[in-house]
C-alpha cells in the first residue's frame, strides 16, 4: 500500500473542485452526499472549503492511518495528484510530516 492510501495530508489541505457530471447522479461516481454545487457545472467535496479544511470522504489520523472512504469513487481532482509531487511536499509540511522519499530514498 503507497504511502498515497495511507497519508491523507492532501484530503486535509486542499479544497477540491470538480465537474458536476462526475456526480454518481450525473452518470459518474462520486456519491452524492460527500459534494455541495459551486455553481451549475461545479461541484465540491464536502469539508474542503472550511478551516480547518478536511474532506467528508477522510477516516482516520492523517499521517498515520488516513483513508479515503471513497478511493475508487473519488473525483478527478484527487485522482490527478500527485504522490510526491510538490503540492503533496506542501500538504505533508503542513500537518508536520517530511516528504516523501520515492526513488530509493
């Protein structure tokens, strides 16, 4: 298991923005109570937008045993980032925790 289904850092960071279309009730599969309407073709995942920020979707201590409630549902947003990439180096930093040590590290 990557440090990526485990971490959680990102889903207590970020706030996550998506296409409406990716609601389980638009055809996609996010399921339908995690996100609020931005606007006609945005949504969002619930808990992303307040302070201190945390997504519906996220069980556990982040840096310990963090979980994604919703992994294989999971928006586009959360799906396109990166392990280890800067942005994850900024959430990890944020809750206390080094970076990521991906190549042999």
């Amino acid at each position: 298991m990557s440090a990526c289904t485990t971490c959680g850092a990102c889903c207590a960071c970020f706030r996550v923005d998506f296409a409406v279309y990716e609601m389980e009730d638009m055809g996609g599969s996010v399921p339908s109570g995690l996100a609020v309407e931005v606007n006609g073709s945005t949504m969002r995942m619930r808990g992303t937008d307040h302070v201190p920020i945390r997504c519906a979707a996220l069980t556990g201590k982040v840096g310990e045993r963090a979980t994604c409630g919703i992994y294989e549902w999971r928006p586009s947003p959360c799906r396109e980032f990166e392990e280890g990439s800067d942005a994850c180096g900024r959430a990890r930093q944020r809750h206390g925790l080094p970076p990521l040590a991906l190549h042999g590290g």
